[in-house]
DNA sequence: GGGTGTTTATGATCTA
DNA sequence: TAGATCATAAACACCC
C-alpha cells in the first residue's frame, strides 16, 4: 500500500535487507558475480528508494559483503583494469533464506575455517583461487538438479520470482568448469571430479565441455533470460577471474502475484536468447588467479567447508 | 581524492 | 527473554 504522499510504492524502502538485494544483484548478473559499482547499480536501478542517500546505504551494503561469509570476493585479473573486485556468493549460500525469500534469512551462513589455516599453510597462493572452487569438496553434498530444494514452494519474494529468473541459468554462468577451473589453477582433479560433475549436473556438464571445445552453449543455459551476449563485458568490465558456483534450485512455474514494487526488467522477462555466445566468454571456462597473499577476509570464502549456523 | 574494503560499535527488530 | 539478524554510523587503510 502507498503510503500518503508518496507517488507509489516503489518509492518506500523495499522489504529487503542488504544481503538479499546484493544477493539479487549478483544472481541476475550474467556471471554471477559483480564489482560493487554495479551492485550499487543494479539495486538503485530497481528500487528507487535507493536513489537517495546513496552514501548511508552504499556503507551498509560494503559492511555487509565484508561481514557476511556469504559473499566471497574475486579479484580482478591484472588485464581488468578498475577498481575493486568482483562479489559473489559462496557456493552454499543459497540455503539461506527460508523457502527462498529474501525477506529475511533463516540462519545465518558462516563458513568454517577449521581447515583454512592448514590450507593456507600449504598454498597460500591458491587460496583465493579456492574461493572459486571451493565447492569441491562437498560436490556431493549438491543434490541432484531439481531435487535441491526441500519443497516444490518458492515464495513469492524469492530471487527467482523478483526478477523473473530461470535458476538452470546458474548452471552456466556460474559452476560449470569446475574441474577446468582447478586444473587450470594447478589442483589435481580428482577423476571422479568430472564423473561428479556429470551425474549430479548433466546439463552442466554437457555445457561445460561444449565451452571447453568452443562450441556455443545453446540458450537454454542463458542466465536469467539475459541473452548470453551479455556475457561479453563491456569495455569496463572484461571477464571475472574465476566463474563461482551457486548452490542449484529449481525452476519454477511463473508466478504472477510479485510485489508491486518490484519491476522485473526487461531482459530478465523475456524468454532466453538464442545462443550469441560471446567467444571470450565460451573460450574462457577458466582463467588464472595471481598468487596473491589473501587478507584474512579476501579467503573468507576460501575454507573447504561451510555451514548454515543456527 | 574518491572508491573500495574492513572492522567495530550500537540500537532496533525478529524469532525461538 | 535471550540470541540472532539487520541497519546504520564511523574510522581507518588501501589502491587506482
């Protein structure tokens, strides 16, 4: 409901904490992952409470991405140039909230760093790159695609259902090379890695060796609906490190009750392009990381094990 | 200098 | 009611 004076609803504070709404901004990207400067465009795009008093919510939304172990941070080659890094969300994060709503979580992700330390004795350069395929070790903890969920419901403010997503479009975007991403980054791949990969996300495997081979991926793997051109970075924003991983639900029927301050965008309704992949992006399953010394919390997101804390 | 990232602190609100 | 979650503010450091 509008409240007096204002000219709609999308004028009052959305009912969504910072977590979510950076959660939505990283999810709808193409490469699920973004640099800050774009998760602040992204949310005052849509919700034009946020075109106002940019400093005090933008200092909220940075102390939520360092605080929270839910947001893992990538840094950016040395060919990209620019500020910052790029933000993603951990790969087990997507349990977080209850039933899929962001309104507000249902206990909060904590990743725990029992290993970490031991890790990072061993590598401290490849720890961030861990980050990235830090999943690895719990590949088989990932159910089966479309038997993620613990039930069919989605609520009618989860991500998928604000802006319009197709949830299969994870699958490319974001988890696919795994076993590419760790070979290429100088871990052993385990043998059963790929049969993992393959039985638990075939549709990812399948793309993932049509990338691989340079084949275009076709569309039914474009994130969001958004057409996988938009996988092709701008002048200012060349392709993230390393691609990471989102934990999988399931595609939902379109639902048609949404929050009417909630404008799905263009791009996110309509129906997936058809295959423009953009050659970097296909060729690219997999890039390297520099050996940098991580901050305690650039490998926040490092530790091989995570939990939903209660 | 401005943007970015980290950390600490405090108070409000929600939930078990 | 205690603990968890969230919002906000502020200080500081780093980097482009």
């Amino acid at each position: 409901m509008p409240r007096p004076g204002k000219s709609s609803y999308s004028d009052q504070k959305p009912p969504y904490s910072y977590i979510s709404l950076t959660a939505m901004a990283i999810q709808h990207s193409a490469e699920k992952m973004l640099p800050l400067s774009d998760i602040y465009k992204f949310i005052m795009e849509r919700f034009p409470y946020y075109r106002e008093h940019t400093q005090r919510w933008q200092n909220s939304l940075r102390h939520n991405l360092s605080f929270n172990d839910c947001f893992i941070k990538i840094p950016r080659r040395p060919d990209q140039p620019g500020k910052g890094s790029f933000w993603a969300l951990h790969p087990d994060c997507g349990d977080m909230f209850e039933n899929g709503s962001f309104l507000r979580r249902r206990k909060r992700f904590k990743v725990l760093r029992a290993d970490h330390a031991h890790l990072h004795a061993a590598h401290p350069g490849k720890m961030q790159a861990a980050a990235a395929v830090g999943s690895v070790g719990r590949l088989s903890q990932f159910p089966p695609y479309g038997l993620g969920s613990t039930s069919g419901f989605k609520h009618p403010f989860a991500i998928e259902n604000i802006i319009g997503g197709d949830y299969k479009g994870v699958l490319q975007a974001g988890g696919l090379p795994l076993a590419s991403v760790m070979h290429h980054l100088g871990y052993p791949v385990p043998s059963q890695l790929g049969n993992v990969v393959s039985s638990v996300w075939p549709h990812a495997a399948a793309a993932a060796a049509a990338a691989a081979a340079g084949v275009p991926v076709g569309s039914e793997y474009g994130a969001f609906g958004v057409p996988v051109k938009a996988l092709c970075h701008s002048a200012s924003q060349s392709l993230p490190a390393v691609p990471v991983l989102i934990k999988l639900t399931p595609a939902l029927p379109p639902v048609t009750a949404l929050p009417p301050a909630l404008t799905v965008p263009a791009a996110a309704q309509q129906p997936p392009a058809q295959s423009t992949v953009c050659p970097a992006a296909a060729a690219s399953p997999a890039v390297s990381l520099q050996p940098t010394a991580p901050s305690a919390a650039e490998s926040k997101g490092s530790a091989l094990h995570s939990v939903l804390v209660h």
